[in-house]
C-alpha cells in the first residue's frame, strides 16, 4: 500500500519524507487555504522534496476551464497528479489529461457507478471518501471493496486512492480489502505507531533497566 500525505504543510511531509513513509502527496483548495501560501509556490516546493505524484485541484466548474487549469498546473513540475472532482464536466477534463499523457486524480467520488465512470475517463487515481460516507450514516469502507471487485473483475487499471481517511482503523480496514493507496493528514500516519500496551511495555522495560544499574555504550 502507498502512503500519500493529504496535506500542504510542507515542515509535516518533510518530517515523515524523510523516514521513507511519504509515496506522494495530496492537496485540495481546502489544503492551501489553511497552508496559507501561494498554490503554486507550495505545490513545487511539495514537488521538489516528494518524487511521487503530487496531486494539484483545479478549481473551475466548466471542461473548458478545468482544462486550461489543469495543463497549467502541470507545468510545475512533472510529478504533477491533475486533480479534477467526479462531474461530467470533470470526467471530460479527465480524458483530455489522459490523451495528453498527464496523471489525473479524479476526486469526491461517492460510489461505485463514479469510479466506473472515472476508470474508462483514464484516470490514474479515483478518490473514494471514506470518512464522508461514514459521516452519514453510511459504510465507506464498503465503497472501497465495491469498487475494487469492479475493477479487478475487468481490469481497470485506476488505482484506488482511498481518502477522508479519519482513523488508523481505516487504514487497516481498505489495507486489508486491497485499495492501492491511502491518503490520509499526517497525524493519522503518526498514529500508526501508536498502542497503549507498546506504552506500558516501554514503561516496565525502562524501570527494569534502571533497577540493573548498568549502561549500554560509553
């Protein structure tokens, strides 16, 4: 599984870059206004430091638009992912962006119909959120099984992005039904590492260490 960052706070993907935990990078417009910089310096700084994709949101409405966005964004560097939402329009930027050769994450995506629809638009990545099903009474983590029976039943090549991720059980739950990548705040990643018997065991080997009286090196 692909560890994506979903965040432009460039000091928290540098921190987990550097442990080798970051396979790319997620941003939204949402992302940018709380990173508090410029789309574009950001999103090359990102760039620069990450060598996976680097998803990158337009912001227009229209195809036309979301086209003439996109190819823009592309330029910033090559490692760009053109971020377009799951809207007819979107899809039509989509294919446009494959036929050009770029990488396309196709995003808000909320059942399993829309990543149909964004696999045969060529997207490299489909976005299902998780967290957001979840948050109205329904199972987004049985989005992420549908949606990867379909595509293995017919060999889509899109990849499963699963996003809104909320929990360390979320990520262990798509883990195990075979998303390709997660995307999820780093925080969440740190959280990993995180259990209350790891701390308690921590705990008694270091007060049993201290009773030996002794010292490993200098």
């Amino acid at each position: 599984m692909k560890f994506f960052l979903d965040t432009a706070d460039v000091d928290a993907i540098r921190e987990l870059n550097e442990l080798g935990m970051v396979d790319g990078v997620t941003t939204n417009p949402s992302l940018i206004l709380k990173a508090g910089r410029n789309i574009e310096e950001v999103t090359r700084e990102i760039c620069e430091m990450v060598s996976g994709p680097v998803s990158a949101e337009v912001v227009a409405d229209k195809a036309d638009d979301m086209i003439r966005e996109g190819r823009h964004l592309a330029q910033i560097a090559p490692n760009i992912a053109i971020k377009v939402p799951l809207t007819w329009d979107g899809l039509k930027a989509c294919r446009t962006f494959a036929d050009e050769g770029h990488m396309v994450n196709v995003t808000l995506c909320f059942t399993a119909a829309q990543a149909i629809l964004a696999a045969k638009a060529g997207a490299t990545f489909i976005s299902p959120f998780v967290g957001r099903l979840d948050d109205i009474g329904l199972d987004g983590v049985d989005l992420i099984a549908d949606i990867r029976e379909i595509y293995d039943n017919y060999g889509y090549e899109t990849q499963i992005l699963a996003a809104s991720i909320r929990s360390v059980n979320h990520i262990v739950e798509v883990g195990k039904i075979g998303a390709d990548v997660i995307t999820a705040p780093p925080a969440v990643i740190k959280s990993m590492a995180k259990h209350v018997l790891t701390d308690k065991g921590l705990e008694q080997f270091t007060a049993d260490w201290a009773k030996t009286g002794q010292k490993i090196g200098g």
